[in-house]
C-alpha cells in the first residue's frame, strides 16, 4: 500500500490545484501534497532498508535501494522548490510577467494553475519510472516525464520559451525512440526464457536473475539504444544541445527540478539496463562506451563554460559536465565506481538545486540573466543569496570541504585503481576547467563592484528554501545520516552487481 499511496500523492495533488480557483489553495495544495510525498518516500527508504525490496501486484510495482534513493532525492527536491516557487510566482505575478487581467479572467491564474497542476505530474512520472518493474512501462513513464516538463518549458509564452521546448521536444523524442527500439530488442533478446511471452517477460527483477541466458548480440544492439535514448534523456553529449535553452527559460523551480530529480530518472533508467548488460555480456562492453560518452560530455562542457556570458546557461552547461561525471563512474564499474556515482548523485542533487534557485533570485532582482548586465554587486544587494550561491557554486565545482570534493575524489580514485589511467587523467583536467570558468564568472559577478543596485527586498518563501538547501549542503559535507549512508551503500550494491 506504501507505493500505491507514493502515486496517488502527486496525482491527487495536481487535481486539488486544476480544480481549485484562487492562488493560495493552489500553493497549499501543492505544499501538502510535497510534504506528504517527502514522508511517504522517507518511509519507503526505511521499508527498503528493513525489508530489501518492497513489490506490489505481482511485481508489477517494485522498488529496491536503487528505486528508494532516487525517489527520496525525487521528493526531497520537489517539497523544497514547492516552498520556493510560492515567492517565486508570486514575484512574477506582482511584476505582471504572468499577465495582467483581461476581459475573459485572470490570465496569471491560468498560468499558476497551469504549473501547480503540471508539477506534480510531472513528480509522478518519475516516480512511476523508478517504481515500474517492466522495462516497456518505464520507458512510457520516461516519456510521460517529457511531456509533463515540455509544456512547463512553455510557461512563459515567449518566442525562446517555444524555440526552447521544440528543440526539447525533437531531440528527447528522437533519444526516447532509439530507447523504445532498445527495449524491444531487449525483450527479444529474452525470448528464449520460460514466460517471456508473459508480461512479466520484461520485468527487471526477473530478467537480471537469467542475465546470462539473454541473447548477446541481441543485447549488444539494446544497450547501444539505450545509452543513445536515455542519454538524450539525460543530455550526454553529443545530445547535450537541448539543455542550456531549456534550463535558460523553464520556470526556476522547474529547471531545478529538471537538473536535478529528471537527471537522476534518466541516469536510473540507463542503470538498470547497465546492470542487465554487463551480467549478460561482461562489464567490459558498456563500460567502454559509457566512459566514452561520460568523458566527451566533461569535455564539451568546458569551453562553453569557459566562454559563457549567461548564469543560467551556464548552471545548465555544468550540469552537463555532471551528467558526464556520473557515466563515468557507471563505466568504471566496481563497488567503488558505483559508490561514488550514488554519493555524486545525492550530492549533486542538493547543490545543483541550490544553485538554480540562487540563480532565479538574482535573475528576478535584476531583470537578466546576462553576466555583463548585472555587472556585479550580487554580495551588495543579496547578501543572503550572493553567499549562498557562492558556496554552492564552490561546492558543484568540487572544493574542499563540500561533498562533491569526495564524490569526485573516490571516482578519481576507482579510475586509477582500475586502470582506467587515460580517464583519470582526463577527469581531473576537464574538472579543473569547468572550475576556472564557472569560479572566474559567478565570482564577479557576486562580489564585482557592480552599480547602484537597490537592496532587495525580504523574500520569505524564496530565502527559506535557500537557507533550508544550504544547511543540508553543509552538513552533508561532514555527516550523512547513517540510514541515508546505509541505503546509498546498498543502492551501489545493487549496480555494480553484489545484490540483485
């Protein structure tokens, strides 16, 4: 009953804000429905950790380490950029970016309803993609978290809003094709296994227990999809191009949730065909080409980043580089590999998140998201928001003493451990500079001289949810609690192979 009620959460939420007709019951609505969600998740993670796997309806839903961190991170993300998104909205209702009112209504209305209603949908899509234990339904739940986030990328009705979620919408529809073609060549590929004609046939649960009796040349030409698929999905280069203009014009708490929650289901569903690949093949063949990919995106990312002149684009093109960071340490494989994808992928979560929701309080204060227009001043005039996006700025690049510093170590690590001395190398040159652009920008622009710039004004929905996301990043840095240490152990297990 604890996974049927995770799903009815969300749904029942972007009902209460479709039907309801003023903003504040929309904003409560979601607020309940996150915080509930965010509980409902905690007690999963603890069933997990109890129990090893929780299913339901015969399988059909099943959730294991893997599943419960994902959808923790999931809900974590979303009850604390609901909280952000009230000031948020609020800000661009009181400035009239939402519209001002017309003979027929309130246009700002059918706009808040709009994202209070396609947000928790979109929640519950990739949710419904970590707890679906047929492969064939996740990847129509993957799909489904494309639709959902497509039309938020619209929400503001500009001419770069539509240009933006076109782009989105062919490359992800592109990826998400060669996915489907993967996932029925790897239901082909288990054909000759007993009940495979069933629709337990593509269960993950039951095709990782007879991963060596799968077809392997049938999952060779599965896994070479899915990587392609899903790694449009998740915005691997070459298939990166889509992000920096959807993260530029999304709503904030939309492109945090996307950078960050919709990453994770991406890479999650890459994961779970990993694990079936390397038990049926070896992990020889898709950590080649996972390391490929994760090196050319960390690559990519660092002359954009080097020459950038938007913040937000910026943020986007770094979250490139960790998409890239975290296939890597998928394609190196091994406990230590995995461990360090899951601590990266938790850490990753909190910082980015911080980030765009720094960068959405400095874009409403100034009116732009361009470094040469705001000139500096960001520390004068936020002086909340310029430290915290500073230290969470410090924190994604990798220093010392922030979490990301140990993620990135430990893979650093595992590559040279293994063998993979060209990667380790590669890793380390191509995060030093990403750190040298992405420091060399924001830091003018926080603590540059800037103008004459009013102070801002007290933001308590927007600066609670900073000052609640830069605790955790803190903390985090010293002290993971031990349950939540304890199910990130066990979610590497489960990728690199020492758990089904």
């Amino acid at each position: 009953m604890l996974l049927i009620a995770l799903l009815l959460v969300p749904v029942i939420t972007a009902a209460a804000a479709y039907f309801a007709r003023r903003r504040v019951v929309m904003e409560i609505a979601n607020l309940v429905g996150f915080a509930a969600f965010f509980l409902l998740a905690v007690a999963l993670a603890g069933k997990v950790l109890a129990d090893g796997t929780v299913s339901l309806a015969n399988g059909f839903f099943y959730a294991d380490a893997l599943s419960a961190l994902m959808i923790l991170l999931t809900a974590g993300v979303s009850l604390l950029c609901a909280a952000y998104a009230v000031g948020y909205l609020r800000a661009d209702e009181r400035t009239g970016v939402l519209d001002e009112l017309d003979a027929e209504g309130d246009k700002a209305i059918a706009r808040l309803r709009m994202y209070y209603t396609l947000t928790p949908l979109l929640v519950f899509s990739m949710l419904f993609v970590t707890v679906a234990n047929n492969l064939g339904v996740m990847w129509a739940a993957v799909e489904a978290t494309t639709l959902a986030s497509v039309l938020l990328v619209t929400f503001y009705g500009r001419i770069t809003s539509l240009e933006a979620a076109w782009k989105y919408a062919i490359i992800g529809g592109v990826g998400l094709s060669m996915a489907l073609f993967g996932t029925v060549v790897a239901y082909y590929a288990a054909h000759q296994l007993a009940g495979s004609d069933a629709l337990a046939g593509l269960n993950w649960s039951v095709l990782v227990q007879h991963a060596g009796q799968l077809d392997k040349q049938s999952m060779r030409l599965a896994f070479v999809l899915i990587l392609l698929g899903y790694g449009a999905k998740a915005g691997l280069a070459p298939m990166h191009t889509w992000k920096p203009d959807v993260y530029s014009e999304a709503p904030v708490p939309s492109a945090a949730i996307m950078s960050t929650a919709m990453l994770n289901c991406a890479l999650y569903a890459l994961i779970r065909f990993y694990i079936l690949t390397s038990r049926c093949l070896g992990p020889e063949f898709p950590g080649r080409l996972l390391l490929i990919f994760g090196m050319l995106s960390m690559g990519i990312a660092v002359p954009f980043v080097l020459v950038q002149k938007n913040y937000r684009r910026l943020l986007a093109y770094s979250t490139i580089d960790h998409s890239g960071i975290m296939v890597t340490a998928l394609g190196i494989g091994s406990m230590m590999g995995s461990l360090g994808l899951m601590l990266h992928m938790t850490f990753h979560t909190v910082a980015k998140s911080l980030l765009f929701l720094c960068a959405g309080n400095v874009y409403q204060h100034f009116g732009t998201d361009v470094f040469a227009k705001i000139k500096g001043g960001v520390m004068k005039a936020m002086p909340l928001t310029g430290v915290v996006f500073l230290m969470a700025l410090l924190a994604v690049v990798g220093m010392p003493p922030f979490s990301l510093f140990q993620s990135e170590f430990l893979i650093v690590r595992a590559a040279f451990v293994h063998g993979h001395v060209l990667v380790g190398v590669l890793f380390v040159l191509f995060g030093a500079g990403v750190f040298t652009g992405a420091l060399m920008h924001v830091s003018g622009m926080i603590l540059g001289p800037g103008g004459e710039v009013a102070a801002a004004p007290k933001q308590p929905w927007r600066n609670g949810s900073l000052v609640a996301m830069a605790v955790v990043l803190v903390v985090i840095g010293f002290w993971i609690p031990g349950p939540l240490l304890e199910l990130i152990h066990r979610a590497a297990a489960v990728v690199s192979g020492y758990t089904s």
